[in-house]
C-alpha cells in the first residue's frame, strides 16, 4: 500500500482563534496587522472582512477605505505558528506523523491510519467535524502524495479524496499556484499563457528545467507523484511506540490498568525479539476533551518483562486523571538499550548484584517514592574522607580499587562535620575534653593526629588533623581540627564521625 | 555403655522435643550455626534464627553507631561469601568504608534512602518479600505489633532475614521480633596500659529472646573475629525470661 496523505489548511486561523475567545466579534469585520517596512499591513482576515474584499497582505490605510468601521487588532510575529503547531500536535491523535510546512498548512501522513476511523471520507469527515466544532474554518484534502493534497486543499473543493494513482489527473485543471511556487515565477507562467497544471504537464522535462529552472520541476514531479517528498513531523516518531484507540472512553483504573498491559504486550514482545529493553517509557493519553497528559516510568536495567512495567505502571496510575474519559492511549519507549540475555533455566543468579528481581524491586522503590535515593558505594582513591567513596552508576560496576582498611573509619559520618568546643594543652596532642550539644565529654585514650590534606587540583582550603578518641564512658568519637595553630585565633575544631 | 557424643545427642533431641511442645516450630535440627560461638548459645536450639525479625534499640547516635557496626559485624557472618542486603534509612546512612573493618564488602549492600516512616516500612515489606535479598536492615522509629505480625508472616515464607534498628524509640511494646537487642559501647581494653584507643568494644543485651535466654556479654570486635571480653553471661532477673512474643 502506497502512502497517503492529508492537508488540512485552514483559511482563517489567526481570525478565528480570537473569535473562539471573543465570540461577539463574530459578525464584525476584524483584520490583524504588523509593520511591514513602517507601514501597517494586514495579516489575517475574519471572513465578514475577506466579504468586503480584504485580503491579507493588503496595506491596512487601503483596507479602512473599503471598510470604514473595519477592527483592528495587532499581531505578534511567532503567534501563528505556534497555534498551527498546537492544532498539529492535536491532531497526533489521528496519525502520529503531523507536519507543518511553510504555507501554513498541517500535512498529516494518514498512511495505514484512515480504516481506523472506516474509511478515508469518514476519517476527514471527522477531523473537519472537530475542528468546526472547536470554531475553525477548515479546507481538507487526501491524496497520495503531499502537492496533490495540498493543491486540491488550496484550489479544489474541499474534502476531496483523490484515488491512488489520479493525482495528475486531479490538479491538471487547477491553477498553476498550486504547484507551491515563487510568486515571480507563478507571474511568468502566467505571462506565458500558461495558466492550469494541464498546461505544463505535457511539455518534456528538459524544456520545463531550462526555461523555469530546477525547482519547478521537481515540484511538479512531486505533486504529480513522480518524485518523493519527505516532511519533518513535529513529534520525531519514536521507532517503539504503541497506540491503542479506545472504543468507549476509558475513566477507571482498571480499564486503565488493561490498556497499559494490553500496550505492554505487544511493546515488550516486540522488544524481546530484537534482544532489547526499556530503560524509559511514557504513556501519554488523550481524553475526549481534548487534554492529554502523561506519565512516566524508569527502570535501572534494560527490561522487557511486561509483569515488572505494569507494576511500575499501576504504582503511577493515581496520577491520571481520565476526566470524561480518555480514546486513546500511546506508550512510547523513550530509551531502549541491549537487554543482557538471562540464564533462567541454568541458574536463577540468585543473591547477586545481577539478579533481575533485586532490580525490579529497586525500580518499584523508585515508583513509590520519586525522591527516593537508591545508592551503592565503590571505593575511590581520595583520602579525604568525604570522597573516598563514590557512586556506583550501576548495579553490576565492579570497584576498580580495594577498601583502605588501615586507618579507623567511623560507622556513621556526621556531613556536614559538627562544630565542638574543645579543650587541648599543647599544640598537635590530642584534646582533653569537648564539648558536643551541651554535654562534656572527658576524653580518656585517644589516637592521632592523622594529617589529611585537600587535593589541591580539586579545591583550596586547610588541612584536617583528625584524632580518635573515647571519653570516659566508652563512647567513640571522630574530631579533627582544621589547619594549623595560630596565635591570634582559636583552632576550629569538628566532630566528623561515631565510631561503634 | 552410651558414649558422651550420644549423651549430647540425646539431650539435644530432648531439647528439641521441648521445644515442639513449647509450640515453637521454626527451628530446623539440620541448620547450622553461623559461628557466633557465646551468642548462638541464648537462641533456641543453640542456632542464631535467621528468616525471622531482629530488634536492635539504640537511644542516641553513639548507640547508633555501636549498633551500625554490630549490625555489620553480623552481616558478614549472615552473607557469607554471596548475597545482597539492602539497608534502608531516613536520613543519613552509615559510612560504607568503615564496614571493611567488619569483614564486610560495602559494595555489596544497597543504600535505600526514603523520606516517610510509611514508605520505609513498605520498602522493608518488599525487601523482604525479594528472594534475591538475603537481609534487609531497616532503620525504624516505631513498629507496632501489627505491622512486625504482617512483617513476619513476609519472613515466614521468603526466608529473608530482617534487621530493624529502632532509633530512639518512644514505645516499646511487643513485637514479633525473635529477639531484641541492645547494643551499648564500652570502654575499650589495650592490652598492657598502651596508648591509644583499643578495639570497639560493646556491651551486647539481648533483652528479649523468643524461646531463648535473655543474656548480656561484653563482646570486642578483634581483626580475628568477634570474641567475648569478660564471659558475665549473666541470666538477668527471671522477669524478663518469660516467652515473648
């Protein structure tokens, strides 16, 4: 089956997004403008205004002599635009290949998507009821290649449907503007006497290229379907992506639950045939008054097990909120990595870090709770002590350095480290007391000095003398003072740890 | 002529027997002990229970970190060679260099960092349920007796063991837990009045015992192992000796 295409245009954008939010300019004559080279020229038109023979790119001094009491509303540059691409992205629910192109125009690849909605005329049928519904005027067309589409769209009647195959036959009698081309060169056709597509369509190529240069052939070819042309989708579509149309609107969790797992299905079947695995994956679901939101879950290994993601699913299904209804779900895999092939016949892995369940557990722990920190150390060549250990980016990352077992460590490290008051007789003996949330602790034995310097290629600051010590009751202690003795300040001293 | 072997034997098997009758039924003859040496002898059948809960009690942060490197100490005799341990916390969490000194590799436990009480406990349920978790420590202000009941009836069938540390609870009141612990650090021992601080040394009270003896050591934590200062042993008053749980 070849590719189908449909243009929608719609003639009176700008116009009648205002009229939506002002319904009673409705019966007025209104123009938009912007300054064109110091002088004001209009935009766009309301169709009451198009009556009186307004048209855009009119100078608007011209326009207030054919309509004297004529509205006049100010334009912004990107506003247009940006409304063409919401309707775009609205239109996602009828394809996942939405286009905007530089007329103003949305081109919508319907290939493979119209028997959805039975048929191709009940499919335009549809979106032109919806649009009309929401205020906008609207000219639409199918065809099989993107110029036919949009020269019927533009210059035809509108709701077209041309056949495969009888696009030639279906632009010959219109205007050679619908070719999409440079006013200059529509202005020397016409001079020529060559005024529809039937004209040209018989001349050779090679005349055609001499006499109006390379574009215009190759626009012609691509209209007629001679020559490919490719569009830019708003939304790059993603290669895993499921889309599952609802046939009533779906409002409860369990009705949601069904859909997730039914996407999941054919998601992860696919997945597991290319040996690959989802690492993210979003649901985003349009609802029947035209809302859409979404979700989204990770996993900290490549899975295709579509058990494991429902899960993860179900712990997100309470922040959707199905309104009246949702039609249609899409589940789009974001990241997709090489799964590791499992052994589960041979030995289940189990109690190592590479087993599949202790990675589905630590993925419901992130479902559960977003802030949750999952984290596992490796050792790192620091001595300081707050950067001897770093984290480790995965749960299979073997340590590239042993653990330093020389030297005391406390069980729990206070960060930041606590400041105390203490009492020490000379310069580089440990303390003799301190004083730690109002409690005074006498020390008893103590271990130490042991210098440690900063990395001076990573920051600059004091180095750190730290003592181990026990007070009088047997409690283990972490202190350190930081940098040097100096005679006109008191040392600062911290407590950094417990020890067991 | 029946031989000393077959005497202990026998009285092992009465002790079993009573045990039974007591309407304990968890332990297994075949399970070995861990080679906690004194500290398996409190528990029932002279074996450290595992798949079951453990309550450690620690009142300030220096009781914290006693009990963080008991708890280290005893993951290393409870992992053995393989396996993984979650530990759960709210806030800080312990510092995974000093665990070396435990015999205990750092890199084989996951840090679960949860903000709510209630999500720590529903992290702790799931840890459990996961056989590929062998313990799962959780750091836990209170528990009541219906959730350590629903925590237990998770053990009972995944065989996970779980290690609540409860720090500066406000109520202790009954819980399925085999046995509460509380740890207290002590004055360290250097052998002929050295300077320097010696080997963390801890006062060990196992207040509660399900089906044991509640006993007290003062146990060091030594290069070759965990070894018992000064036997006390001492069977605290008959009160406490009573079944719990």
């Amino acid at each position: 089956m070849g590719k189908r295409y449909a243009v929608l245009w719609l003639p009176f954008l700008l116009t009648d997004w205002y009229t939506r939010r002002h319904p009673d300019c409705a019966d007025e004559p209104f123009v938009f403008t912007v300054p064109v080279r110091g002088r004001m020229s209009v935009s766009a038109v309301n169709p009451r205004a198009a009556q009186s023979g307004i048209v855009p790119e009119m100078l608007l001094a011209d326009a207030r002599a054919a309509v004297p009491h004529l509205k006049v509303l100010p334009d912004k540059p990107a506003r247009k635009a940006k409304l063409l691409q919401a309707i775009g992205l609205w239109c996602i629910r009828y394809t996942p290949i939405v286009a905007v192109d530089a007329t103003g125009c949305l081109i919508l690849d319907i290939s493979g998507c119209a028997h959805l909605w039975g048929g191709e005329a009940a499919y335009l049928q549809e979106i032109d009821r919806q649009l009309r519904q929401r205020g906008y005027d609207l000219r639409s067309a199918i065809a099989s290649t993107i110029g036919a589409a949009w020269a019927i769209a533009r210059y035809g009647p509108s709701g077209a449907i041309v056949p495969e195959g009888g696009q030639e036959k279906a632009v010959s009698l219109l205007p050679v503007a619908c070719l999409r081309l440079e006013s200059s060169l529509i202005e020397k056709l016409l001079k020529l006497g060559l005024r529809t597509v039937g004209n040209v369509t018989g001349m050779p190529d090679r005349v055609l290229k001499r006499r109006f240069g390379n574009e215009f052939v190759q626009r012609l070819a691509q209209t007629i379907g001679k020559e490919e042309e490719f569009m830019s989708p708003l939304k790059p579509v993603l290669p895993y992506t499921e889309r599952l149309p609802c046939l009533e609107p779906i409002k409860t969790a369990k009705g949601i639950e069904i859909a997730v797992e039914k996407l999941l299905e054919t998601l992860c079947q696919r997945l597991a045939g290319e040996q690959k695995g989802l690492r993210k994956a979003k649901l985003t679901y349009y609802r029947i008054d035209g809302k859409t939101g979404a979700v989204e879950i990770g996993t900290s290994r490549a899975s295709a097990h579509v058990q494991h993601l429902l899960v993860l699913f179900r712990q997100r299904i309470g922040n959707i909120t199905p309104g009246w209804g949702i039609e249609v779900f899409v589940l789009e895999a974001l990241k997709v990595e090489e799964a590791i092939p499992t052994q589960e016949l041979l030995w289940s892995g189990e109690g190592s870090l590479e087993n599949a369940a202790l990675a589905e557990l630590l993925d419901r722990f992130k479902g559960r709770d977003v802030h949750c920190r999952i984290r596992r150390f490796l050792p790192d060549e620091h001595y300081w002590p707050e950067r001897s250990i770093k984290l480790a980016t995965s749960l299979t990352e073997k340590r590239t350095t042993t653990w330093r077992t020389d030297r005391p460590r406390p069980t729990r490290l206070l960060n930041p480290p606590h400041p105390i008051e203490v009492t020490a007789p000379i310069p580089d003996y440990p303390p003799m007391l301190f004083r730690y949330k109002g409690e005074v602790h006498l020390i008893k034995k103590a271990d130490g000095p042991e210098r440690i310097e900063r990395a001076w290629w990573i920051e600059q600051g004091e180095h750190r003398d730290y003592y181990y010590v026990e007070d009088d009751q047997g409690r283990r202690y972490w202190l350190f003072r930081l940098g040097h003795y100096q005679g006109d300040r008191s040392a600062n001293w911290y407590l950094h740890g417990f020890f067991a | 002529m029946k031989t000393s072997i077959e005497k202990s034997m026998l009285i092992a098997d009465l002790q079993h027997q009573i045990l039974q009758w007591q309407g304990f039924k968890q332990v297994e003859r075949k399970e070995t002990g861990l080679g906690l040496g004194t500290l398996e002898r409190a528990f029932p059948g002279n074996v450290f229970p595992m798949g079951t809960l453990h309550e450690f009690i620690s009142d300030n942060k220096e009781e914290e970190a006693a009990s963080s490197g008991f708890l280290a100490g005893l993951l290393s005799f409870l992992m053995k060679k393989d396996g993984v341990a979650l530990w759960i916390s709210s806030s800080d969490q312990p510092f995974a260099p000093a665990m070396t000194y435990f015999g205990l590799e750092p890199e084989r436990i996951i840090f679960v960092q949860m903000q709510k009480q209630v999500d720590i406990l529903w992290a702790l349920e799931e840890g459990l349920k996961c056989t590929a978790v062998k313990v799962v420590v959780a750091e836990l202000q209170e528990i009541n007796f219906v959730q350590s009941r629903r925590l237990q009836l998770v053990v009972e069938k995944s065989r996970v063991t779980g290690l609540l540390l409860r720090l500066q609870p406000r109520m202790l009141g009954a819980t399925t837990c085999a046995a509460r612990w509380h740890i207290r650090t002590q004055m360290s021992h250097v052998e002929g009045d050295m300077p320097g601080v010696g080997f963390p040394t801890w006062k060990v009270e196992l207040l509660k015992v399900k089906n044991g003896q509640s006993s007290c050591w003062q146990l060091a934590w030594t290069p070759r192992g965990l070894q018992v200062e000064q036997l006390k042993a001492e069977r605290t008053a008959s009160s406490s000796k009573r079944k719990v749980g």
